[in-house]
C-alpha cells in the first residue's frame, strides 16, 4: 500500500481513538468548566470494568456466543458512567462549582490520584486480559498490510460517538438547553433550567465518554495500573488544539494529532514525542483559543 | 469655534451583518460638553467604544489633536489623554474601595511604574482618601466592592477615571444606577471638576433633564447614524429625535 | 526598599531558620531543603497567580535551572554554589524573557496549558538527548561554598543556610516586588484587566514582568533542587512535578509569602511520611490530604494569616 | 512579618518532634527495600521482586529451609527486617526517601532500584552517608562505568549482556538477519538496550541493515502506527526491550496483525511477560531473561538444581504463578548480602557488621545464586556478571504452558566486558578478551 494511504489509515485509527477518549472531556468542560484529570481514571476504570466483565463473560460460558463480548464492553462503559459520574459530581465536584478553574483542575487531580490507589485496592496490579473482542473480527487486509477489523470498528464507534452527541445536542429539546446552559449558565437558571440536572447529565456523559474509551481500548492492551495518566495528556492537547468545549473541535484536533502522528512515525520516528506539542504550539499561536473556540467581546 | 480636540470622520463599525455604526462624522471643540443620546443599541456606546480603542472602525478616521488615534490600543488612547467612565463600573472585586482607588492613582501618577516602590505609601494613601472624600465615598473605603451599592460603584468608576491628567472624558451612563435624588449631585460634581480643568466632556445619557442642564450640545443617535447634532433645545424639538430617540410625539 | 521593621523580620526569620542547621536531624535538614527549593518556584507561581496566571509548566525552569547548573558544574568543574545559582539565574531569565511575552497574551486554562506544553518539550528533548544521560539524567558532584569545601553534615549545614539565606532574601524582594506599583497593578489585573488598561497601564507588562520572575526564581529552585539531591533528570521538567508546583502554590494562597515555604515543608513531609507508612496508597492519602486542603482553605494558607491582618487594621 | 517567624518556629519544632530515630538493634538486621509497588513497573518487575524477597526472608528467618550455604539462619543469625518504599515517583523521591531510611529509620542496609534513573542518583547520596547499598535490578552500565562508589554494589549484570546474548543468540542458532529494526521505550532503558543491539549486530552481522528505529513513548499502549510501518520495512528481523506492559499490548497487537509471521521477533527482557500472555504468545520468538532467570533458570539443571527449585516451588505455592526475571534477581541481591554479612561477621568476630565492613566483606565476594555463579568482578568489585541465556518459545499444548525451548547459555564472561573496560568500547572494538565455550 502506499506510503500516504498507510499514514491516512494509521492516523485515522488512532484518531478515532483519541476523539472517543477526549470528547467527553471537552463535553464537561463546556457544560461544567472544569478540565476533569480524572478523565484518565474514568477511561483506566472502564478498562478494567470491561475486563473484568468480558472475562466474567467468557467465564459463564461465553464462548458458545463470543459476540455477546461486545455488549459486556458497552455494558461496562455504562456501569461506570452510572456509578463513577453521580459519585464524583454529586459527592464533590458540584461543592466547586463557579471557583476558579485552575483550582478545579486541582481538584480533579486529587481525584485522580485517590483513584489510581482505588483501582489497585479493587483490581490488584496483575494485568488483565481480554483479546477475544479484539481477534473476533478477523483481518483486512489493505494493500500489502493486514489490519484488525477490530480497528476498524472503533473508527465506526468514534462516528457513531461523534454524530451521537452532535445530534443530541443539536437535535433534541434537552440538547438545546445544554447548549444554553454551556452559553450561559447564569441566564438558563433564570430561565428556569434545572442546572444541577444538566450538569449531572453532563458529567454521567462525559463519563460515560471516557470509560467508554478505557473499555474499547481494553481488549488491544494489557490492562495495569498507570493506564490512566497517559491518556490524559494526549487528550488535554486534543482538546485545547480543537477549542475547549467544541464537539467538532475535538474531532478535528484528533484528526490533526492522529494524522500528525502517523507521518512522523513512518517519516520521522525521532520526531513522533514532540508532534502534539508541535501541532498544539502551531494552533494556539494563530488561534490564541483553540480552532473553534467561540471568542467573544465583552458587553462594557 | 475653537480648533476640534476630537475628530471622527466617516466611521463605520459591522458585527456580521448589523451595522453598529455608519457615516459617524463629528468634530467636538476642546472644552465643550457633549452628551449622547438615543435608544439601546443605538450606537452611543459603539462611538465611545471606538474612540477609546476597545471597538476598531471597519472604516474611517478617529483623530485627536490632528494625531489619527484609530485603531490604536485602549491602553494607548488611554495614555494620550483620553479617559472613560463605563456603563457597568469596571473594578477590582477582590480590592478594597481604597485600593481600587489606590491603582487608578499609581497608574496615572507614573508612566512607568516601579517595581520598588510601595504602593501603599502613607503619601499615595493620603492623595486617594482625600479623592475619597471629594466624591463621598470614603467612609467605604475598607469595604469590598461586591458589599457596595450600585451609586457607590458607579462613583468610584467615575472617579477612578477621574484620576489621571485628562484631556478628553467620555462617561458612559454616569448616573444610570444612581439613586434619583443623588443624580444632579453627582453630575455637579464630575461636571464641574473636569470643567476646571478644561477637559472636553462627553457624556451618554438616557435622562433628557441632564442632557438639557449639563451639555452644550447633543448628538442624537439612531440606528448606528447621528441623526441629529446640535444644541440641546434644538435636538430635543426636532421632529425626528422625538419620533425615534425621545419618544415625545409633537 | 524595606522599612526597619521588615529589615528585622527578616533577619529574625532568617536567624530562626538557621538554628535549624544546629537542631535538626540530618534528614529534616535536608527535607527542609527540597521543600525550600521547592518553595522557591512555587513562590514564582504565586507571583504569578497575584497577576491571575498560574502556569502548570514551572518545570521548565525548575528543570533548565538544575541541567544549567549541571551542565557548567560539569563542563568547567566549577562547584561553587553561588557561581552556579548566578549562571541558571541569568539562563532561565534568558528563557523567561524569550517566552515571557509571548505567554503574556494568554488567559486561563490556556496559559496554563501552554506553558505546560513547553515543558513537556523540554523534557521530551532531554530524554532524547543521549549525551547528557537522557531519562537518567545527570550527576552533578557536592556544591563547594566560596572555596569552602565541607563534607557529611557540615554540607548538609551549609547547604541548609545557604537556602535558608536565599529564601529570605527571595522572599523580602519578592514581598517588596508584590507590594510596590508593578505589583498592585498585577493584583488589579487579576480582577479586572480592561480597568487597567484603561487606566493606561500595560497588563502584558504585567504579565510579562511575573513570568520572568517566576523564571528565575524556578531556575534558582532547580539549581538548589540538583545539588542537593545530587541528581538532575528529565523528570525535573515532567507534567506531575509542575503539578507539584501548582498545588503547593494554591495550598499557600497568594497572600502571604511565608505561607508558600511553609506549605511546601508541609507538603514534603506528608509526601515522605504517607510514603513511608502507606507504600501501598501513599498516592490515595496524598489525594485525600490535597482535597482536604481546598476544601478546608479555599484562600490558602495565606488567608490565615491576611484574614488577621484585616481584622487587626480595622481595630 | 512577625507570624513569618512564628509558622517557621511552629514548622521546625513540628520537624524536630518526628525526628526521634529508630533505635538500632543488634539481633535484627534491618533492610529497606525500595522497588516499584505503583505504576507500570509494578506489576512486571516490582511486586513480583518483592514477593520473591518477602518470601526469601522468611525462608531465611525459619532457617533450614534452604540447601547449603544459605541454611543458616536468618543474616548470621539476626532476624532480617525489612521496611519497604515505593520506588515510583522520580529520582528526586528516591534520593529523599533514602535519606529517610538510612538517617530517620536506620536501617542496616539498602536493597532496591529497579529503574536506571535511580540507580545513578542514590549512589553519591550513598557514599556521602557512607550506607551500604545494594542496587539489585536496574539496567544501566553508567554506574560504575562513569563513577566508582566505595559503599554500593550492583549484584546483577548491566544490560549490555542482554542484547550481546542476544546477537550471539542468532549468530550461533544460524539466523538469518539482512536487514532489522527496533521498537523500544522512548527512555534511557529503550535507547541503550538498542545502542546496544545495534552495536552488537555492527560485530557480528556486519552487513546487515537497520530499516528502521522506532521509539514509541512509554506507556503508550497503541502501537498500530508503528506496526503499520514495521510491516512495511519488512525487516528480516525486530529487536524490542520492551517491557510489562507496553511490551504485552505491542505482542497482542502485532501477533493480530500477522507481524510475527513475516518477520522474526527478538525480545531482550522478554520472560516476564509469559504468565501472564501464556498462549497469546506466539510459538518462535526469540526471548531473554536479563540473565538464566525464570524459565531459563528452571531448564538449566546442575549444582544449582536443588537451590532453584526450592525457591521455584515455594513462589509457585505461595503466589500461584512461576517466578520471572525480578524474583531471581531480587533473589541473588538478597543472597549477596547474606553472604557478604556472614563473611564480615566472621572477619569481626560476631558482631553486627558496620557498613564500611560489609562493604569490605561485599567487594569482589562471589556466590551461588538460582540465577547461576554471581561474581562482582567488575568496577573494582563493585559490579557484578552472571551468565545469561536465550531461548525460544514453545507452547506445551499438554501442559497448558508456555515453555522455552533451544536454550543456549553463555557464560558470564562471554557477555560482558572484561573489567576496566567501558561497554560501549568493548562493543565498538568487538568484545576484546570475551570468553565463549
């Protein structure tokens, strides 16, 4: 296959990943303001949940239908975001809101750290496995290179993620109002928006989001501690290149880093550390704010 | 008429589609009294929004003593000479009233402020409770400005404005927020203190009584243009100032 | 510059800090050390946040401080722990001048992501970078004191008031600098940052002038931070040490400038301690400790003691 | 300024107050033991060295419980202590936390490092507190290669033997190798062990060609790009010191995609990876220990026999899972002091041994560990060889177990550098003075 079509599918592959992994970070810094570090504890928590649950899966018997594997992962995802997102926005988070958000990032570090001995408490530090949904949808073969179906589908889950929660927000009554709320939150509570609610919402999704990331991610690694901490960085700079609280924007800065990516690693190995620093640098330089950060004049 | 302190030429200012401000044309003399009037979002604010540097026309020329100050950076204008007070006060909510005042005082008071000096020298705190008392503020002085009341605000904006050497002031809604009876008060002040000093006043006004008692002349605005420019009686009678600013019907 | 009154504080801090070097155990003396080296960038970022920045990427210069330290210490064979302090200072206010206003410009969540993304390059670079030891990083030998050359506690000491004497010296200026005209305007910036330029002042300058302080201040940090440990690795430069950084910052608060070297003796202890006792979840008391603490003083430490200056001023 | 002075009061009596120190005791030997318990490095290297080291001292302590020499009690009889640190957290903890355990706690002696960083800062802290130290995992030959310290040893090879093993591997089993590539850690244990191998390769296979170098970030779990372009180069073979976890996520993505079928795969570290992967592994990589542990160790048979499997059994019931590489080397950092204590005991007459004897007692000591003949034959003493072997992998399908097989093992002086001689040097001018069978 040549060179360039290799970089497209290799960026695109690992674009999707890093779009499923940072939208939901840029969704709660919209709605909630605040930069939420343990976005990575959320994503290493929904590794593990879904590990734990495909393996329990294939446990009971599982084998006779190995695709049932697929919905324990989405399953886990969701028993994460239902059980991690009120606990962390009702139990603390919600005590911070309107501070300042340097400060909250803080706080979410706190987090992070408390939840990374958490999960060696519950889940021990031996790795799990579960490679089965990853092998389960065989090879493609492009070119002269194989790739894993499995790749494959996580771009289809990135759009489907993507066009997900475009719609939702664009399409639907309660979307509008958190797009309102993400405007401005002090006009919706006058209008009489339930803010506590948005935000919870808001937070369960982006938890959602991140856990289901973690729990896609899963079945092509070795899941450890220390899962957590490298994701955070990689989508923090996806993030502030597409514009903080931009849904497109994440898209298109994962696309950007993910494209960026792949062409040092084929091109320039040596440069592959610096890329999304080098990409980030770049954008902010032009746009202070982020590719499709809303910059608006004070009303004096 | 005396030479124009204030030169503004053909000015024109789009937000997307709305056009804020158009065909802006007027030369204000040194030391007159102007007042703005007109509706919401007629375009007052706009005109001082560009004077001062925070708006950049799309088009036209902002002169001041025959130097082009367009486009130039608030901070800039703000250092030739031309202040401003704001419709919602601008200050340091975290400070106290005094030390508001204190940094309105330290940053007129030197072009270059020292990275030694205290600010808070009995001297420089003795200049800004003396500005406290002038406007009847000081015994506000160790409150935190969200504790204050909107009069008290609005005074201590103006007065923060008040601080440097000025050439030219434009205040933006002086007395909105003020309690009625303190308004002509407020105004006899301001107005009187920048008069002695022979700084050239402009002033946005929603009340038609101040406009008639404080300024030599009006300008009326309407949909981004100057619909009428002229001395107070004059403006206040024509026909389409009460049809589209005043709402008076002949 | 300072009145009497500070004149003394200041000696009488630093004489209180110094019978430390008789009273303290070794490994407190050096504790105390790494927390006031620490402190030293930390105090930058409290500079910084006096002006409404906080930059999660002092690591940068806590970082090019040490390898600058390293590096000549290396190359030249000069020991001389004042020598070197001067050399990272001017190096790091060289890179603080070249970045500082181009950062000036930035806000927020943005600044502080940017500088983080600095220093991360830095410590990409220097992980790359082979010949200076890469990930392992470089040893630089004991500091050496005007021709003084003391081995054992006798280092330890020296090395102890030489801090001890740095901090308060870094201290009182900065405490002159965050009280004189330039610092009030910081502080106004903070707040409101359209009011101060229309008062006429510059913010960027403002900006500008608290980055380049912090700057150096990291360096000096970072220089002290490798001799004492003896060590200097990319790690210096990492996201988690700025973080560090940042916490001990806001656990100090902006408004006091002791406050800042005592958070960071609080913070080293309780690392060291809850690593000791807790090997297993020292990361999980570490977290509960930080929560604890934004909640319980939302102001920082700081606040304690600014809450009593009001009250006293108002009696 | 006047609270200025009383927080500061109020600091250095709260500092003075924890300062009261552990008091010394003469009939235990206390040990502070610093490996990885958090973070990437727990999982392969730390917990499993430390379980093998929990379960060695108390082996030790209830005496008779190993063959001879190690059937005495405890260290000469004192009941061995151990006091255990994190290692994660950067050099500069590290450097801290062992003040700590030498100055607040005491201890007798330091056993720990597993990461190079570490290893080359606590060395001077070491001989300025002149506090006898062992380093008993990391990589890097800078130790004693740059530097000499009086009061640390290193009682495991550098990793210059793993990837020399590895390239004389090849060689003598008949690979060929045209062209290779590398993928490893983007950090100093990545980078040297390729300087290494390609080093190694310059010697041995001279006209093979480097079609690519590639050094993905640590920890970074995704490796489809760098897969894709490995597929591509289609080098004869891949060189990776990968370890834990990024090693276990590049296998199950490179063997789904067919990588280890066009191109011969070559791991330097690899072995620690094998319980856990088991089958997922494929059959025919060609996989190191970092010395005849684990595996290796198990299938040598000898003198050492009875020794290893003692151990073997006991971790095997104790944890449930065979011991790899950091057991084993965990394991003959522990029976180096053991002996190195005894020696100095016998040398003083009985008595608890200061660190400046143990020191002496440890300088050049040779000892039979599970791992082989350990010998600190190198930095003065200070550093030591051990044989190493490379092997190959071959699922059991009746035993349900990865096993390796075609072993060959290299004696301690045909991978490593005669002593005075830097690795690299020894590299570069093709192993002057190596001794091969």
């Amino acid at each position: 296959m040549d060179l360039f079509a290799t970089i497209f599918v290799d960026g695109l592959i690992y674009a999707a990943w890093l779009f499923i992994v940072s939208v939901g970070l840029t969704l709660v810094f919209g709605v909630l303001n605040i930069l939420n570090i343990a976005h990575g504890s959320l994503y290493a928590i929904g590794a593990y949940t879904s590990a734990s649950m495909v393996g329990a899966y294939f446990g009971v018997g599982g084998d006779a239908f190995p695709w049932g594997s697929y919905v324990a992962l989405i399953a886990a995802a969701i028993l994460v975001a239902l059980v991690m997102g009120p606990l962390l926005e009702r139990g603390l988070l919600r005590f911070f809101y309107g501070r300042d958000e340097v400060l909250n990032v803080l706080v979410t570090y706190a987090v992070f750290l408390i939840l990374e001995d958490a999960m060696k408490l519950i889940w021990g530090v031996n790795p799990y496995y579960v490679y089965e949904p990853y092998t389960l949808l065989g090879d493609v073969e492009l070119g002269s290179l194989f790739y894993v179906g499995y790749d494959f589908a996580v771009i289809a889950i990135a759009i489907v993620v993507g066009l997900a929660v475009w719609m939702s927000l664009n399409r639907t009554r309660t979307g509008k109002v958190v797009l309102a709320v993400i405007h401005d939150p002090e006009m919706s509570r006058t209008m009489g928006v339930n803010v506590p609610r948005i935000y919870l919402g808001a937070f369960v999704a982006g938890a959602f989001l991140a856990a289901l990331g973690g729990a896609v991610t899963a079945p092509m690694i070795s899941v450890q501690p220390g899962l957590g901490v490298n994701v955070i960085i990689v989508a923090f700079a996806v993030v502030i290149i597409g514009g903080l609280g931009s849904i497109p924007g994440a898209a298109i800065g994962a696309l950007m880093v993910g494209i960026s990516r792949a062409a040092s690693v084929h091109l320039l190995p040596e440069a592959e550390l610096f890329i999304i620093y080098f990409v980030m640098a770049i954008v902010l330089m032009f746009r202070p704010e982020g590719l499709f950060a809303k910059t608006q004049a004070r009303k004096i | 008429m005396s030479q124009a302190i204030l030169d503004v030429r053909d000015v024109q200012k789009r937000f997307g589609a709305v056009t804020a401000a158009q065909d802006i044309t007027v030369q204000v003399p040194a030391g007159a009294v102007y007042s703005l009037i007109g509706t919401n979002g007629a375009g007052k604010t706009t005109f001082v929004n560009m004077v001062t540097g925070y708006l950049k026309p799309n088009s036209g020329s902002i002169s001041f003593l025959g130097r082009d100050i367009t486009g130039l950076s608030p901070r800039k204008i703000t250092q030739l000479g031309i202040h401003r007070s704001f419709q919602i006060a601008q200050l340091c909510n975290d400070l106290t009233v005094e030390e508001n005042m204190l940094v309105a005082t330290t940053i007129h008071g030197s072009r270059s402020p020292s990275l030694l000096r205290p600010a808070h020298s009995a001297e420089a705190r003795d200049k800004v409770l003396e500005t406290l008392e002038r406007f009847g503020i000081a015994d506000h002085r160790n409150r935190l400005i969200p504790e204050l009341s909107g009069g008290v605000k609005k005074l201590l904006d103006i007065a923060m404005a008040m601080a440097g050497d000025t050439r030219i002031m434009l205040l933006d809604e002086p007395t909105s927020g003020v309690a009625a009876d303190e308004k002509f008060p407020i105004m006899d002040l301001v107005i009187d203190a920048l008069k002695a000093e022979g700084v050239t006043i402009i002033f946005v006004e929603h009340d038609m009584d101040i406009v008639t008692r404080y300024s030599e002349r009006v300008l009326a605005f309407y949909d981004g243009r100057i619909i009428a420019n002229d001395a107070p009686d004059e403006v206040l009678t024509d026909p389409d100032v009460q049809k589209y600013v005043t709402g008076v019907t002949a | 510059m300072l009145g009497m009154n500070h004149l003394l504080a200041v000696a009488g801090t630093f004489a209180v800090m110094a019978a430390g070097a008789v009273i303290l155990p070794d490994w407190a003396m050096f504790l105390i050390v790494m927390a006031l080296a620490k402190g030293l960038v930390c105090l930058g970022i409290v500079g910084m946040m006096r002006g409404g920045l906080v930059s999660f990427g002092q690591g940068l210069y806590y970082c090019a401080g040490a390898y600058t330290a390293t590096l000549f210490a290396n190359s030249f064979g000069i020991t001389d722990i004042f020598l070197l302090c001067i050399v990272s200072a001017v190096v790091c206010l060289a890179i603080g001048g070249l970045f500082g206003p181009l950062l000036a410009g930035y806000r927020g969540i943005f600044f502080a992501m940017l500088s983080l993304a600095l220093s991360m390059v830095l410590y990409g670079s220097l992980s790359k970078l082979s010949v200076i030891g890469g990930t392992d990083g470089l040893n630089i030998a004991a500091p050496t004191f005007l021709g003084w050359e003391p081995e054992g506690r006798a280092l330890q000491s020296g090395l102890y008031l030489f801090v001890s004497a740095l901090v308060v010296a870094a201290g009182a200026v900065m405490w002159r600098y965050f009280h004189s005209e330039q610092g009030l305007i910081a502080l106004a910036a903070r707040d409101n940052e359209l009011r101060v330029e229309y008062l006429g002042a510059s913010v960027r300058k403002a900006m500008t002038l608290n980055y380049v302080f912090g700057a150096v201040l990291g360096g000096l940090g970072g220089t002290i931070a490798a001799l004492a440990l003896g060590h200097v690795d990319p790690e210096f430069a990492f996201w988690t040490t700025s973080g560090e950084f940042v916490f001990v910052a806001i656990l100090a608060g902006y408004l006091s400038v002791p406050a800042v070297f005592v958070a960071a003796i609080i913070l080293e202890l309780v690392r060291s301690f809850s690593n000791l006792y807790f090997p297993n979840t020292w990361q999980l008391a570490l977290g509960v400790f930080l929560l604890a603490v934004i909640v319980a003083l939302p102001g920082g430490l700081g606040s304690l003691v600014d809450r009593r200056r009001k009250r006293e001023g108002a009696q | 300024m006047k609270q200025t002075i009383r927080t500061i009061c109020a600091t250095l009596a709260l500092a003075t107050g924890l300062s009261a120190p552990a008091m010394a005791q003469d009939d235990t030997f206390k040990i502070g033991v610093i490996t990885f318990l958090s973070g990437q490095a727990a999982e392969s290297f730390g917990v499993p060295a430390w379980n093998g080291g929990q379960l060695l001292i108390d082996m030790l302590n209830e005496g008779g419980k190993l063959p001879a020499p190690y059937d005495k009690p405890g260290f000469g009889g004192m009941k061995i202590e151990a006091i255990v640190v994190d290692e994660a957290g950067g050099a500069t903890k590290q450097v801290q936390e062992f003040r700590n355990l030498v100055q607040r706690e005491q201890v007798d002696a330091v056993v720990g490092y597993v990461s190079s960083s570490d290893c080359l800062a606590v060395p001077p802290v070491a001989d300025e507190l002149k506090a006898f130290t062992i380093l008993y995992d990391c990589g890097t030959p800078r130790v004693f290669e740059d530097n000499s310290f009086e009061y640390v040893f290193r009682t495991a090879a550098h990793a210059t033997m793993d990837n020399v093993g590895l390239a004389r591997y090849l060689k003598s089993r008949g690979f060929e190798v045209d062209s290779f590539a590398g993928l490893n850690q983007d950090y100093a244990w990545g980078q040297d062990s390729w300087a290494d191998f390609t080093g190694a390769m310059a010697q041995l296979y001279s006209d093979a060609t480097v079609k690519t170098a590639l050094f993905p970030k640590f920890g970074a779990g995704q490796y489809g790009t760098e897969i894709s372009a490995l597929l591509r180069e289609k080098p004869a073979l891949i060189h990776s010191s990968n370890w834990g976890g990024d090693l276990q996520s590049f296998l199950l993505q490179a063997t789904a995609r067919g990588l280890h079928k066009r191109t011969q795969l070559a791991l330097s570290a690899g072995d620690h990876v094998i319980p856990q992967l088991q089958d997922k592994m494929p059959d025919g990589i060609v996989l190191g220990a970092r010395g005849v542990n684990g595996l290796l160790a198990k299938a040598r048979g000898g003198d050492l026999q009875p020794l290893t499997d003692t151990l073997w059994d006991s971790y095997m019931e104790r944890y449930g899972v065979i011991p790899v590489q950091a057991p084993f080397r965990m394991w003959q950092g522990l029976l180096g002091l053991k002996m190195a204590v005894e020696k100095a005991m016998d040398d003083n007459g009985g008595k608890k041994p200061t660190d400046e004897e143990l020191a002496a007692a440890m300088k050049g000591l040779s000892w039979d560990a599970p791992s082989g003949r350990i010998e600190m034959a190198l930095g003065g003493g200070h550093q030591a060889i051990q044989p190493t072997a490379i092997g190959v992998t071959k699922w059991n399908n009746e035993t349900k177990m990865m096993e390796l097989v075609d072993i060959e093992y290299f004696d301690a002086r045909c991978v490593n550098p005669p002593e005075g001689m830097k690795s690299q040097d020894w590299l570069a001018q093709g192993f002057p003075g190596a001794q091969c069978d």
